[in-house]
C-alpha cells in the first residue's frame, strides 16, 4: 500500500507531546502514512485568524481528506467559536463515533465487578443547539435555536446501522427526548425507525435519554450502539468515558462524506504541559479508528493488541493505573507499546471484523450541497396562523385585548404563554411569568393564510406591542407542523 497523506494538528497543550508519542508508535509499525502538518489551535487565535485555523490548514484537510488533531484550546472571553466545533461543522463530519471498551490494567467499578463494557456512542455532529443560533429576545430573556432535520437525521441514523452491520453489532438504540419535543425529537425518532427497516437483521428500539443516563450507570453491558442528537450525545458520551476510565480512554472520530476527523477529546491539561507526563492513549486509539477507516486494518490490530497487552501487563501513566507500580512517562509508555508490537493480550483482543474501507480523497464541489428529502405527493402545505412572540412587562390578559383590536373575520387569538405554558385564556395564577410571551393566531373556518397577511398583521400588532419573533403556524396535510402550549 503506497502511503496515505493525512493532515496534522498538534494541538495545544500536551497536544504536540501526546502526539509525537502516538506518531512514534505508527512509525515503528511501519504505518503507511505521510504526515503534513498544518497549524490550527489557540497560537493560531492569537495570530488573529477568527476560525483559529490558517487558510493554509483548511486547504490541506480539504484536500487530504483526513484530519488528525490533539487537543487545541479555544480563547475565553474573545467571542470566537470553538475550533473544535467549527472544524467539525465546516467539513460537514455528520457522525461522531465514540467507542468505549473495558481495558484491562484501567480499574473501575464495573472491571472490579468483572462487568465487560463495549459500547459505541454515535452522536448527530451538525445540528441541534450546536447551531449556536441565539438572541436577546428581551434583556431577561435568551433564545437558543434547535434545529433538527430529516435529511441529517437520515445521515447519522444510516451511518450507525452501516457500522453495526459492518463491526457485528447486533443491536442499535436510539436515545431521544420526543415525550416532551415532540416534533424536533420527534423527527430523530421517525427517521431512526425509518432507516431501521433496511437493516432486518439488526434489532432496533429506542429509549428516553433520561432513562437511558440511569441504565447505562447501571447496566452499560445491555448497550451496544446508541445513536442521539448532538447535546444529548455529548453529555451521554462523556458520562460513557467516566464508566471505562475517564476522557484519557475515550476516542472519537468525526465521519463526513468527504472529510473524517479523528482526535482526541480530552482538555489540553496545561498544567502538566511539557512535563512528559500526559497519557496518549485516547490519541493513540482515535488514531486506531482512523487507520480502520482509511482500510490500514491490519496495522490498526497490530498496535492497538500490543496497546491491549501493554496494559495488560500493569504498565501505565500517572493518571491511571496500580500505584503501588511505578509511572511511565509519555514517552517510556510509548516505547513500551512499541517493544510489545507483535504481542497479544490473553483477553480481550482487538476486534476482528469484515470491514472494508469507505475513503476516498474529496471531490471538491462545484457548490454546496443542499440536503432535502423527497416530499410525498398530494400533500397539501398551508399556512393556518403564527406565533408571535413579544415583549410585554405585564399581565397576559393586558397582551389579550391589544392583539385582537387588529384581527378581522379570518383570524382568532387561540391562545397566550409564557416559557411554554398557557397562562391566557386559562392557567394559574402561581404561574411565575418573564417579559417575554408566546402569542398564538389561528386561521378560521379552513382559511389558508400568506405569509404577507401574517408579516402585516404581526407590523399592525407591533405598533402597540414590541413584536421580537414570528415563527408561522404551518400544517402538512392534517399534520400540524408546532406543537401545543404546556396546559392548552
């Protein structure tokens, strides 16, 4: 195989350490890849480049295809978007796979009680609140957007099955909050269902979020891939780290079409910087991930058994490990794994499976590509009212009056609330009220509005009341595209 050229960023902190250590590790493995590297992280911030990458960085990954990066640090307090998360939704990396794994050698409650844990997280990377779509709706009140789509849903939903089918997995459940969002969660849970059905031989259920944060405390081993949008699968992932030994064992590889990311998710610990003390081996296994991907598989056993060996045999950085056995520096931990290439554990070796790589180098687009699904014929879309969302320092049955001096015959006032709860034309006086209300117009007698009529009704309303936010009331067939006010 001739070498793979691949994108590298050290990173901050113990980034470029932990990262010449696993890059020793894949030279002595005769790792077929060549390594440019390119400058990315918090030096780079500071230099004055917003997206905390050189135009030069971006034209690199955009080319190779694959980034491979350590920990960077993005500055607080200055208003620029984390690197992280801006790489990640730049390349469109839809899909991110975390896989966490009982290691012998990393003690924790569930390997003391002889518990194997094997798990994968697969996380929607795009979307969500990690839009980070937000306003002022008034000075007491922040509005954050959460956007869930069909056609990104479809996305991840299919990459988790594929890497079921692909590594063996058995069973794939989708994690969700739809009880209370109904449409946004809702549609995550739809399109999960949806995509189940090419994948018979794979058992697919699905369960709250919350329900899912008490069973996998207690009993992770009943898990094997767990799919969820973007803020829930951050928090589950980083829970999961915490069942099989902390962030230091955690890897994570960020999947595109055309663009892969793989770090490591860890802080950038500057406190231990250039001490040579740092642990590599969540690098080291995001490492692993990516040499699968690029179909470098059996290399990716060969380290990752002699990995498994190592620990195995007690060896260890500070941060983890029997301390009555003396610490490994970064770099003697490293070196350790390199004498042990060849070797493997007695349990608990590296997964075998029947994968084949899917890498090819990006294609770059004329365009960029917009996402939409095929919409069903026949169905009738219309507009049966809106939301307006407004400002007012009183009572809702003052808000009441002001709105419907300005409706006619095809519009009526259905209803007021205030953070989700109904508080007009009926609620409860110990209802605890904010600045901001939801006010909510519906059509008549089957009249189908325009988004004309709406824009100069909420412009007529706005004269008497500050108008902060119209969201329409759309329907899609009998199906009502909002949802319902808590109590209405």
């Amino acid at each position: 195989m001739s070498n793979i050229k691949i994108s590298v960023a050290k990173g901050d902190g113990i980034g470029p350490e932990i990262m010449d250590a696993v890059i020793g590790i894949f030279d002595a493995a005769q790792v077929p890849l060549q390594y440019e590297f390119i400058d990315m992280g918090k030096s780079i911030y500071d230099k004055g480049f917003g997206t905390g990458m050189t135009e030069d960085a971006k034209n690199s990954v955009e080319t190779n295809g694959i980034l491979f990066k350590g920990p960077m640090e993005t500055p607080k307090g200055k208003g620029v978007k984390s690197i992280n998360v801006t790489a990640r939704k730049t390349w469109s990396t839809f899909a991110n796979r975390r896989h966490f794994r009982s290691l012998e050698g990393v003690n924790t409650v569930f390997s003391k009680a002889g518990i194997p844990i094997d798990l994968t997280i697969v996380r929607e990377n795009i979307e969500d609140t990690y839009g980070g779509i937000e306003h002022m709706l008034t000075q007491d009140v922040a509005l954050c957007r959460r956007f869930i789509t069909r056609p990104g849903s479809l996305q991840v939903h299919k990459f988790a099955f594929e890497m079921a089918r692909k590594e063996g997995f058995k069973k794939v459940t989708c994690a969700h909050k739809a009880n209370i969002m109904k449409l946004t969660d809702g549609l995550f849970l739809e399109t999960f269902y949806e995509v189940a059905k090419d994948y018979p031989e794979i058992t697919a259920n699905d369960i709250i979020v919350d329900d899912l944060a008490m069973k996998l405390v207690a009993y992770p081993q009943t898990f094997e891939v767990v799919v969820l949008t973007n803020l829930q699968g951050d928090i589950m992932s980083d829970l999961c780290a915490g069942l099989v030994g902390g962030l230091g064992f955690a890897p994570s590889a960020n999947i595109g079409e055309n663009i892969s990311i793989f770090e490591a998710v860890h802080g950038t610990a500057p406190d231990i910087m250039g001490k040579n003390i740092a642990n590599p081996t969540s690098l080291l296994l995001s490492g692993l991930m990516m040499l699968r991907h690029l179909g470098i598989m059996d290399k990716a056993n060969l380290i990752e058994n002699a990995l498994l060996y190592t620990l195995s045999q007690g060896a260890h950085t500070g941060d983890f490990g029997d301390k009555s056995k003396p610490s490994l520096n970064t770099t003697d931990f490293a070196n350790t794994i390199i004498a042990n290439l060849g070797k493997d554990p007695e349990n608990n070796k590296a997964r075998e499976t029947n994968s084949t790589s899917t890498f090819h180098l990006p294609t770059r687009p004329n365009n960029q590509k917009v996402m939409f699904t095929q919409r069903e014929a026949g169905i009738n879309e219309s507009i049966v009212g809106a939301d307006l969302f407004v400002e007012f320092n009183s009572t809702a049955d003052l808000i009441a009056p002001i709105v419907q001096k300005h409706l006619n015959e095809n519009f009526k006032l259905i209803m007021i609330s205030n953070r989700g709860t109904q508080v007009w034309p009926t609620g409860s006086v110990f209802t605890e009220c904010v600045d901001q209300y939801r006010v909510r117009i519906e059509t008549l007698n089957g009249y189908e509005a325009n988004t004309a009529e709406i824009y100069e009704l909420a412009g007529k309303i706005s004269k008497d009341i500050l108008v902060t936010s119209v969201e329409l009331l759309r329907k899609f067939g009998d199906k009502p595209g909002y949802s319902l006010a808590q109590g209405q």
